[in-house]
C-alpha cells in the first residue's frame, strides 16, 4: 500500500444500545393494536354489506351493471324503446300533455286550452306555480292540475322541469310527451298524424322554431319553441329525467325554459326535428298573409293569440279561433291548406287556404307567387318589416293590385264524405280607396265563393307533400258567385297560368 493512501475503517453508522433488546416487551401493545384494526375493520366491513345490500334491493339493474363490468348512467329509470308499447298506431291517449301555467292567470288562459281539450281522450296537466284558491273549483273542462314541486324557483326552471315532472307520474302507454303553454291552442288530429310518422320507440324531439329570425339568433335554431310546443318520445324522455336538474343549473343564464331543454338535449346528441305546422308566431299585428298562404304541412298548433289581430275580421279572438275550429272538426287534415287555381278565360286567379280565407285576383298570377305569405305582420321583438324564417311579398297599397278577400262564412255537409265551404267577400269600409278599373269591377261582383272538396284521406298526412289542385266551374255564368272544386291532381296536370 502505498504511503498516501487513505484507509477508511468501517464504523458504527447504525448499532443497537448496548443493552439487550427483548421481543416480549413489545409483545402486549402490538397485540393490543392488531385487536383494534380487526375491530375498526369488521365494523367497516359490516357497514358496507348492509349499504351494498340496500343498493341492490332498490337498483338490480345498477348490480348486475357492475357485475358486467359496465359504466352505469347516473340513477334513475331504466330507459329504453322496448318498454314502449308498439301495440297499433299511434293514437291521442299515447300523447301526454304538459301545459305550463299560473294560478294567478289560468281564468283567462283557459280559454285557449279548452278549444281543444277533450276530458274524455286527451292526457295531461296543467302545471301551476301554486294551487288554485281553496274556494275556487275547478273546471271539468279543463285539464287537471299539479302544482310544480319547485314553484319556489325561477319560471324558466319550472317550466323546464315539467317534462320530468309528468314522467314521473307513471302513466301508462305514453309514446310522445308534448309541451306547450296555457295559450297554446294544439290541433290534436293532425299532431297525432305527425307523431305517426316517426318511430316512438326511437329517440326524437320535435317541434318548430320562431317565425322571426331575431327571435331564433337569440335563442338558437336549434330550439323547438315551447310556446308552439314540442314533442318528445319517451326514450328520449327517459334520458332527459336523469339529467334533467342538473343540465338545466349549467343552463341558468339561458332566459327561457325551451332553450334550456334543447341544451339538455342536445347534451344527449339528438337534433331538433322539424315539423312546419308547429307555430310560436312571433310577429305582431295581422296573421292573415301567414294563414293564407299556410306551409305544406297540416296545421299542429297556434299561439301568441292575445298579441295579434283576431283571425276573422268584425269578430273577438275566440270568436275567430271557434269558427276555425268549426272547419277543423269537419276535416281535420286539410284545414288551411292551399290550393291554387285559374280562371284561364276571364284571366282569373283564385287562392283558396281552407277553412280560412280566398283571394281572387282579377290577373294571372303564378302559384310561386300566390305561395308566398302577403306580409301582414311585422317581426316579434322590434316591430320590423322582416327577416323572417321565409320569404314574404309586399301587400301593395295601390288597390286595384290587390286581391278581393273572402273569409269562411260556414261549412255544409255535401254528402258522399264531400263537403262545401262558403266564404264570403269582406266589405269595404266607407273611406276605403276603390279600384274603378272594369276588370277589377268585374271580379269584385263576386260575392261568395263557394268550394267543395271530398274529406280528406287518413292516410294523406303520411304521403308525399303536394298541393291539390283546382278549378273554377262555369264562373263566367254566374254573376254574384263562383263554384269552385278542390281534387287531387290529374297525372300530367300543373298549376301554370
């Protein structure tokens, strides 16, 4: 070894006392502590069994989910088409109601609601954010009432809960739950036709959106607008129940009730199907260019009717809404519907929408444009002359370029499932402008238009959308009025001026 190195010696880094160690004087404390842990656990242990037994009891389908080895959804129903009855076609006792309200104003709402309701056949509530006055009884003829279980909370929350609310009351052999307001006027024939297309067992959520553009940039397109009401099948109703509270505090800042469900819904990945029959009718002032001139789709629903002018001229609103619905019950599908047809040799044109209203234009006008909603109305929110969901032609203030207007008078039964309706010309007021052209003369001694029609086909709703056709019989005959005859379309036959 050489002289400079070092040499290390081991030493005590780590050494016992020096006196002797005995195990048994730990012995009596380590038994001591292993006798607690045993204790602490099988009271651990026992806790568990008897929550995991509780658990299973109430929710099997919860314990075989983990058996499986699966994510359960959170707590709630087991949701799925089978559980739905596909038992025949879809009738209006498969539809359940769910019509949100106030105590304060259903008095003067119920009105509205029971135009359509029928005690006998239709199912629903009307969800109140407090129960009626103890003295107060309350209509038969109304739909029943419950009182929301969180009328304490803002009116966009409650409203919103009320599809979970009428799941939750178990009712049997439902498919569809439809949502509405108190004002909401539904034509339940011709909802339970559009429901009839779709497969109830599948998950969808269907409605219409706001007349006015400004309306459906504020609360998105994609929104089926309550007061117009929507429909949802029960599968997807089901899924919404589980998700339901907690979707719509993420939503809070959402201003109203529908817009906070189509977040909830589009959270579980289904789009807002469309059906153009479902109306909000955000416009203000005269509907009537819109209902002349009515989509392609049977009529589902109205509202906003306190905001616009009655329907029929001379008449309140319900007075109005009760003659509609007169046409309505005798032919359900084709109420406001629009057929178009020429008087070739007087170069006539004729506009009928049924159960409603006819114009005739002493002119040959195409049906692109006869189609198309004279602008009667202003947007919802501002008052503007548009934008609105579709495009509208100016109501020209010259009057020989506009049409004479009729509005239904009554409806007869014709015999053989055939029936006439009657639509009177509306009368000039004394300081009104005249058009003193003689062609305009001519068409304004018309005086009652008279249309027959054969009730239309169950089945039609289910078909390709298309207008039927027209035609006017021998009018060049008749000096005061016109008979005019509503049937489908001939193979090769068009609506050409």
């Amino acid at each position: 070894m050489a002289q400079d190195d070092v040499v290390i010696k081991p030493t005590r880094i780590c050494s016992l006392p020096d006196s002797k160690f005995l195990l048994s004087d730990f012995l009596p404390g380590l038994t001591k502590a292993c006798v607690t842990m045993c204790i602490l656990f099988s009271i651990a242990l026992l806790l568990y069994a008897v929550l995991f037994s509780w658990r299973i009891s109430s929710d099997p389908a919860r314990f075989f989910s983990i058996l499986s080895d699966s994510s359960p959804a959170a707590d709630g129903p087991v949701c799925s088409g089978a559980n739905v009855s596909d038992a025949g076609p879809t009738r209006i006792h498969h539809l359940l109601f769910g019509l949100g309200g106030s105590a304060k104003t259903w008095k003067d709402r119920k009105q509205y609601t029971e135009l359509w309701w029928a005690p006998n056949s239709t199912r629903g509530f009307v969800w109140l954010d407090e129960g009626p006055e103890p003295d107060v009884s309350w209509p038969e003829t109304s739909p029943p009432y419950r009182v929301s279980a969180v009328s304490a909370r803002k009116s966009s929350d409650r409203m919103a809960r009320i599809l979970k609310e009428g799941f939750e009351q178990g009712l049997p052999e439902v498919r569809w739950f439809v949502m509405g307001d108190d004002d909401t006027v539904f034509f339940t024939h011709n909802l339970v036709s559009v429901l009839s297309k779709y497969d109830h067992r599948q998950m969808y959520y269907i409605g219409g959106s706001s007349e006015s553009v400004e309306q459906d940039v504020m609360h998105g397109y994609d929104t089926a607008f309550g007061g117009g009401g929507f429909a949802v099948s029960y599968p997807l109703a089901c899924e919404l129940v589980r998700i339901l509270d907690g979707c719509i505090d993420r939503y809070h800042s959402f201003y109203g009730s529908d817009e906070k469900v189509a977040a909830c819904v589009a959270e579980l990945g289904v789009p807002l199907t469309r059906e153009s029959g479902f109306h909000q009718l955000d416009i203000r002032e005269d509907p009537y260019g819109f209902l002349a001139a009515h989509p392609m789709a049977p009529l589902v629903s109205l509202h906003h009717l306190d905001y616009i002018k009655p329907l029929f001229p001379g008449q309140t609103q319900m007075a109005s809404l009760q003659r509609l619905m007169g046409a309505y019950h005798v032919d359900p599908a084709r109420i406001l519907q629009q057929s178009i047809c020429y008087d070739h040799r007087r170069k006539w044109s004729v506009s009928i929408s049924w159960g409603y209203t006819a114009q005739l234009y002493p002119s040959l006008v195409s049906s692109k444009v006869l189609g198309t909603p004279l602008q009667t109305f202003r947007t919802w929110r501002s008052w503007h002359d548009g934008p609105f969901v579709f495009n509208t032609r100016p109501l020209m203030a010259e009057p020989c370029e506009q049409p004479i207007i009729y509005f239904l008078d009554h409806v007869e039964d014709g015999g053989n499932g055939k029936t006439i309706t009657v639509y009177k010309q509306v009368a000039a007021a004394e300081n009104e402008k005249r058009c003193n052209q003689s062609v305009y003369e001519s068409a304004m001694s018309i005086q009652k238009l008279k249309v027959s029609s054969l009730k239309t086909d169950p089945e039609e709703p289910m078909k390709a959308p298309r207008r039927q056709c027209c035609e006017i019989i021998s009018s060049w005959t008749m000096r005061s009025h016109m008979r005019v005859k509503i049937r489908s379309c001939k193979p090769g036959e068009t609506m050409t001026v």
